[in-house]
C-alpha cells in the first residue's frame, strides 16, 4: 500500500473527530482531509478541514476529483432517537450519502471505503442474546432501516462494482471528547457529565436495559483495523457484528458510585425505552474476532475508570 490520501466526511460527530485522529496517527495528519458541513470544534480545526456537504452532487464530485483521495470514511448520519422525529430527512441523509460516496468511489477508483452500520439494523424478532452475524433483520426505526438498506448497497457494490468496501455494526459508542447527537445510547454518555457536575442523572431508559455498549477508543481501533486487514481477510462485505460490552443503567451507575458514592440515578423513560426493546442484549461478534482479529480492551469497569479519570479536565 503506497502513500494514502483520507477523507473522512462527517468527522465533526462522535465518532469522526476521535477517528480523525486516530487516523492522523496512522498516516500523518498531512494526509487527512476531514470534512462536514459544520465549521470544526477543538483538535480538529488544527488538521486539515473543509466544510463539505455530500449531498450536494457537483461540487462533492469536484472535490473528490481535485484531492485524489484513496480511502473514503463515509460517518455523516442522522442517529436512531433524532431520525424518528424527522424521518424523510433522515433517510434521505442516511441512504443517498451513502449511494452518492459508493457512486463516487467507483467513478474515482477509490481503493478503500468504509460506511458504519449499527446493532440498530436488528429488530424486536432478532435473537437478543448473542446476536449471530446472520439472523433476521426487522428494524423498527427509520436509522436502523437505512443501516439494513445500506449494508445490502455496500455488499452489492463490492459484488457488482469491485468496491472495497468495509462496515462494522457499531454496538452504542461512549466516549467523553465529543458529545453524542440523538441516539439511543447517548444516556450512557451523559450519565459521566452528569455525575461529575450534578451528582445525580435521570435516565430516559429503564433500570434493566441491556444494551451492547463499546468504548470510543475500541470503535477507533475496531475501525482502523478493520480498514487495514488485507482484503483477502474480509468474508463479510455487509457489515461486522463487533462487541466489546452489555450493560444496563442500573450497573454503570453501580460503576459510578465506586467512583463517585453520593450519585443517584432516577428513571423516566420515554419513547427511546421502545427503541431499546428492539435491538439486541448482547452481540456474537466472532466472525470479525476469526476473520481480522478484532478484540476489544476495555470493559465497563476500565471505561469508568478511564474516562472518570480523564472528563474532568474538560469539564
Ligand atoms: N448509538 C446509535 C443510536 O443510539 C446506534 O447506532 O442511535
């Protein structure tokens, strides 16, 4: 592999300002262009960045020809709770963005792509224990169905296409640097902010829900070397189930309060319990540990310690 040229489109969310910089690392800030279309918070606006829309066909096009990119990682998404409230928006973010950057990739021989799916694209009749790689798929949101939607377009572009394209079912992700937007998962995100400044959360979920969970430094990891495996290593060009945990509200605040005694946690859950309800407990993600070698290092009790131990300092 010669010298690559990165974009990553969406990289001002979640997961993009903390894989940005996990590729960065890899290959030299110099060669990643981050892009989305707000201007950059924080460490980003210290590499390269351009406000970029996807959506917009000529000048995505126009961009894409004048930088000579190799690897595309395509985040920008409209996530699980925030797509309910307004649908057709988010489908038409989630799927033509998608369609537009597969388009692209193979009009500029574009050597490598990645697009995240989500343990959204599971419904309510999906094995919720150990979820398989290959089970039934009934998702009830309209993020979970353009996940399920989208990871059929990228195995039909690898089919039909000769794309190189790669995807991993992200479980909910956690981090501390950057702040979720409109998922189901987000309240294992706040719960941290919250502890440190209130002491107390209420969480819109119930006390018993199990959901499969993943700390941001493992998604960067899990990402990168998933884009890294020789192309021969990947059997699964829909998208990888890939696990690190499964918790519910009431054992991260146990966690918590190991930390932090005095915090208290209240439940009023709303119309994100039913979303929850649908998708999995816990994930079979052997096929990525046997094909790539995924394995996560952190589980719920080195997460809380790590990000209890380093959140203050940007509170
Ligand atoms: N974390 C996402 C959400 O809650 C799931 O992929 O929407």
């Amino acid at each position: 592999m010669g010298k690559q040229q990165i974009l990553v489109i969406g990289a001002g969310g979640q997961l993009g300002s903390e894989l940005t910089q996990g590729l960065w690392n890899l290959h030299g800030k110099e060669n990643v262009i981050a892009t989305d279309i707000k201007a950059p918070q924080g460490i980003l606006a210290t590499g390269n960045f351009e406000i970029l829309d996807v959506l917009k066909e000529e000048a995505f096009s126009e961009f894409i020809r004048k930088n000579k990119f190799t690897q595309i990682y395509h985040l920008a998404a409209v996530l699980s709770a925030t797509g309910e409230k307004n649908p057709k928006f988010a489908w038409n973010l989630n799927m033509n963005s998608l369609i537009q950057v597969l388009d692209i990739a193979v009009e500029y021989k574009i050597e490598k792509v990645y697009w995240p799916s989500s343990i959204a694209a599971f419904g309510p009749t999906t094995p919720k224990i150990k979820t398989p790689q290959d089970t039934v798929m009934d998702p009830t949101t309209i993020y979970g169905i353009s996940k399920q939607a989208g990871e059929r377009w990228c195995e039909w572009y690898y089919k039909n296409r000769g794309l190189d394209v790669r995807s991993l079912r992200y479980p909910g992700l956690i981090g501390y640097k950057t702040k979720p937007g409109g998922g189901t998962t987000d309240y294992a995100v706040d719960i941290f902010f919250k502890a440190l400044t209130d002491k107390k959360f209420e969480c819109f979920l119930k006390p018993d829900t199990y959901l499969p969970m993943m700390y941001m430094d493992d998604a960067v990891k899990a990402t990168i070397d998933l884009m890294e495996a020789p192309a021969e290593k990947i059997n699964e060009r829909a998208s990888y189930n890939i696990s690190a945990m499964s918790f519910c509200p009431s054992e991260i605040a146990t966690e918590i309060r190991k930390h932090i005694p005095e915090f208290e946690i209240t439940y009023n859950p709303d119309f994100r319990q039913a979303i929850a309800d649908s998708w999995p407990r816990s994930i079979n993600d052997s096929a990525a540990r046997i094909d790539w070698g995924w394995e996560p290092k952190f589980d719920l009790s080195t997460m809380t310690q790590d990000i209890l131990k380093n959140l203050p300092a940007l509170l």
